[in-house]
C-alpha cells in the first residue's frame, strides 16, 4: 500500500459513504487528498476526520453535471499539486422506478452524472496522466453495472456505459503506463438509496433494506485499496451477499 504515500489522489463523491470511507482509510497511507463533491461542509468534515495536515488535503467543490466547468477545476489541481496519481471516481445518484413510470429527463439526469460527469473529468485529467507517464483510474461502477435489475433501468444503463468507456480507454493507454480499475459494489452500506431517483426525478427518500445489511463502507474500502495496489482491471466487492437478490 506504500504506493498512495505521498500519492495525489483525487477523490469524488468523498462527501459521504464510499467516498468519505476511501478518503479515511487511504489518508493512513499520508497521500495528498482532493476531496470533491458538491456539499462543501460535507467534505471540509471529512477532511477534518482525515486528520492529515490542511496544506495536504485540498477540498474542491464540484458538480459532476456542470462539465463545462470540470477542466478548469482540474487546472486548479494542477496548479496546487502538479500532478495526479490516482482519480477515484466514484460521485454517482440511482434510482427507483420502472420504465413504464420513468421520466425521460431521470434518463438525462442519471447519464450527466453517472456517465458524462465521469467521461469529462476522465478527459481533463487524462493529459496530465500521460504527460507524467502514470496515472491510475478507478471507477466505482457497480453490479447494476453488469447485470439488469428492477427498477434502476438508467442507473444500470449508465454504469454500463462506465465499462466500455473504461475498457476501451484501459486499452488505449496501458502502453502509455496508465491503469484502470472497475470496482463493482454490491450492497454496501451508504444512504445512497435516500437519495435515489423516483420516476418524476424528485428524490425518492427511502431507506432499502438491503442496503442497512450491506457490507460497512470502511470494510469496502480497505478491499478496494487492496485490489487497486495490486491493478486488477475489474474487481466485485459485496457482490456474493446481494447475489440471491439481484439474479
Ligand atoms: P452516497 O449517496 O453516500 O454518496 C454519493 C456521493 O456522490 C456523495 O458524496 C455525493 O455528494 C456525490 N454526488 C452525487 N451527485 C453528485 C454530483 N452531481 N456532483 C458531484 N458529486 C455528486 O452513496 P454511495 O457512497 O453508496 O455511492 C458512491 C458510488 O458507489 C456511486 O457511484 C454508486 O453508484 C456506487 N455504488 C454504491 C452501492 C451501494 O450499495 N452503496 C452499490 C453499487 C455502487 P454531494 O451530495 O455532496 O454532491
């Protein structure tokens, strides 16, 4: 794990959930931290819980909708750090409806966020990888990103289209000492589902049972790390105790 000591390591959706527990547990390793989301208290919290110096934790509110805005953010970590090592990119909202019952505009909304926030930070940090001849992207996708379930057809859809986009740009740069890590939770305990989606786009606000039995975040996190250090290019975490649900 010595590889993130030192390390610049950008972090978005860190406000909260996965993100907050991959900040805590790699600020052990004393890297350089951009914590990013859009709720600014949020993530001035999780710095604070990091426990690593303010000179090494930059917190950078963004919104990974607003794309036209995300080169000039990456300009901003560039010119405080100069380079970045690792891009933990694992901002993302799901849903709760049927197709039958879904607005176009959840469709629209879940593709901003999920997927075209994510492909244009991917593009505005990709110049920096290649001018430093490494870099590491890790992408937090999920089950749904695999397989089809009820009620999440856009959230499905839109951590499917993670997977190409990925494997397609892992193949365009390995040569260039690049990496690419698809991490594909199962139930992990957040409260990403208060959040969700519900079929007119306003936010559903209910608590999954599944997701309270979910595997704890910090436990998520330390596997992940694991699984990023040794570069494996598409790794389950959580998968086995949601697999009875979910097939
Ligand atoms: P949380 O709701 O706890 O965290 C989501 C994070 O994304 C928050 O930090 C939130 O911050 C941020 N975010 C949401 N919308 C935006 C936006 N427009 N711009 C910038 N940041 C945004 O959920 P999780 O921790 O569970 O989710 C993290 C990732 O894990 C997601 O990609 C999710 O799809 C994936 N995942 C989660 C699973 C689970 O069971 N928990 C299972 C499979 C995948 P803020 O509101 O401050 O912007």
């Amino acid at each position: 794990m010595s590889s993130f000591q030192n390390s610049i390591i950008w972090i978005t959706g860190a406000s909260s959930g996965i993100g907050e527990a991959i900040a805590l547990e790699l600020a052990r390793y004393r890297p350089k931290l951009i914590l990013s989301a859009r709720r600014e208290a949020e993530l001035q919290r999780v710095a604070r819980q990091t426990g690593l110096p303010a000179s090494d934790v930059l917190v950078l509110p963004l919104d990974m909708a607003d794309t036209a805005r995300l080169p000039a953010q990456v300009e901003v970590v560039r010119q405080r750090f100069g380079r970045v090592d690792y891009l933990f990119q694992n901002a993302g909202i799901t849903q709760r409806s049927a197709v039958v019952d879904t607005d176009f505009s959840v469709y629209q909304r879940l593709m901003d966020v999920n997927f075209f926030g994510v492909v244009a930070l991917t593009k505005a940090v990709l110049p920096l990888m290649l001018a430093q001849g490494s870099g590491h992207f890790v992408v937090t996708s999920s089950v749904a990103g695999k397989i089809g379930t009820k009620q999440r057809s856009g959230y499905c859809a839109s951590k499917h289209a993670l997977h190409g986009f990925f494997d397609a740009l892992r193949a365009e740069t390995h040569d260039a000492g690049l990496h690419v890590t698809l991490v594909c939770p199962g139930y992990i305990q957040t409260p990403i589902s208060l959040h969700a989606l519900g079929p007119d786009g306003r936010v559903h606000g209910k608590m999954d049972e599944n997701q309270q039995q979910g595997m704890p975040a910090d436990d998520f996190a330390r596997r992940l790390l694991r699984a990023v250090t040794r570069k494996r290019e598409e790794v389950f975490i959580g998968g086995k105790e949601v697999a009875g649900v979910y097939l």
